[in-house]
C-alpha cells in the first residue's frame, strides 16, 4: 500500500507540476541574453506581431502541424522572418519532409543562429533569425543531400516573396 500511495503522489505532483507550468516551462525568449541588431521590448514585439507569430518567435512555441499555407508553397522565390523581414531560406532548397512543417536542407548565408535546446527531455538544435533572434524552429540530421539537414521551421515565424 506504501508503494501505491508513494506512485500517486509521485503522479500527482508531476501532473501538479505541468498544469502550473513549471514542469514544461516555457522558457522566455532564450535568445534574448544574446545581442541581436533589431532590438524590440517585449510590448514592442507584442505590437508587431499576431498572437501566433509572438508565440512562436518570442516564446519559442511551435504551431500545429500542417496548418501553414506555406508549407505547400511551391513557387521560386524566398521565406522572410516574420518578425524583421529578414531573407532566411531560398525556394531552391525547399523540400517536403512530410512532416507538416516547411522543411528546407539549408539556410541562406549569415541568415540563422542555432542554439542548443535542450526542452521535453531530449537535446535539439534550435534555429533562429541572426537578425532579430526570432525562433524558426528546429534543425535535424535526417534530410535530404547535399546537407542532410532538415530545417524544420514554423510557417508563421516565415513570409514568402515570389520571386
């Protein structure tokens, strides 16, 4: 019976623990420590931005898996950060992962910073603007040659330029 109770309260305070947010904490802004050439406060940001696009940039949220028009956006041209406008990925390197997300084997010169993360139990590389620091998303080793890299990046943290 000690065992059992023990279990419980083991669960119960983990279960605790996430519903106050404190298990799964959402990190703030993790870039924000590092200096970036725009600089905005957060009410600034908050003013720029749609709700999800300060979400995911800022916050470093994700957004639901094929949600993004432009995760089947097909025409030439390039993918903008969504908080400054900054040339991230070109059309050219756009490939479907399949995973509901816009994937491409890699970045623009200079145009992304990765970082460690190391959020939900498990080590990631996060990709972020070089300009503003705005999160993107996440990069893996499973894409496409010449990379292998499959940057895995929210389509509201983008906008897309035809060419």
């Amino acid at each position: 019976m000690e065992r059992r109770r023990f279990l419980l309260s083991g669960a119960a305070a983990l279960v605790g623990a996430v519903a106050a947010g404190t298990f799964f904490e959402r990190r703030s802004h993790a870039t924000e420590a590092e200096s970036f050439p725009l600089q905005l406060s957060e009410a600034e940001w908050r003013e720029k931005l749609t709700k999800e696009q300060f979400e995911v940039l800022r916050k470093e949220g994700t957004e639901r898996a094929f949600t993004s028009p432009l995760n089947d956006e097909k025409r030439a041209g390039i993918f903008h950060c969504a908080g400054c406008d900054q040339a991230l990925y070109s059309s050219e390197a756009k490939y479907d992962s399949g995973t509901g997300w816009p994937s491409f084997y890699e970045a623009l010169p200079e145009a992304v910073g990765t970082k460690e993360d190391r959020s939900f139990f498990m080590t990631r590389t996060e990709v972020h603007c070089s300009n503003c620091g705005g999160h993107q998303g996440h990069i893996f080793d499973d894409g496409p040659q010449p990379t292998g890299k499959r940057h895995c990046i929210n389509g509201v943290a983008m906008t897309f330029k035809p060419a």
